[in-house]
C-alpha cells in the first residue's frame, strides 16, 4: 500500500473517484432542473426512483453540513440547489 502511495497512484484514484461521483451530481442536479421545469417545484417524490432517493441524500447530507459533520455537501452544491429553489 504504502508504494502505491508513494507514487500517486492512491490520488490517482481518488481524484477520478472525486470526478465520477461530481458527474454524477451533476447529472442528477439536471434531472431536478428537468423535473422542476414540468411540475413547478423541487419536491420529487422518495417513491420517484434514483431522484426521489438522491433528493433525499442531499437533505440528509445538508443536515450533517449545517451540524459541521462531514458531508458530501458543499457551498457550491447548496448555492445550486438554492438556485433552484430547493426546499431543504
């Protein structure tokens, strides 16, 4: 382990695991765009599939933020969804 680290190859990784999961964020704050320019607001329903849970995570992750836990939210996240109005 300790050789992998001392050629990057560990950062490596968890760069591009960094950048998968960012696509991944991305796509689904698009999916919320898509949903609030049909039905009028944020609020997808936790029965609607991957968005209903992703909606879901975000909550959960903005709490654990707001209580200075470690989370995957952050200001630039939150600034996004509050865009889009966003109810947390």
């Amino acid at each position: 382990m300790a050789k992998l680290e001392s050629i990057g190859f560990l950062a490596d990784k968890d760069k591009q695991h960094k950048k998968i999961y960012e696509k991944m964020w991305n796509g689904r704050f698009h999916e919320v765009e898509t949903y609030k320019a049909k039905h009028g607001h944020c609020n997808v329903p936790t029965r609607s599939g991957k968005l209903g849970r992703w909606v879901v995570w975000q909550r959960q992750q903005y709490q654990l933020f707001k209580q200075g836990k470690s989370s995957h939210m952050t200001d630039e996240r939150l600034q996004k969804l509050e865009s889009i109005g966003f109810q947390w």
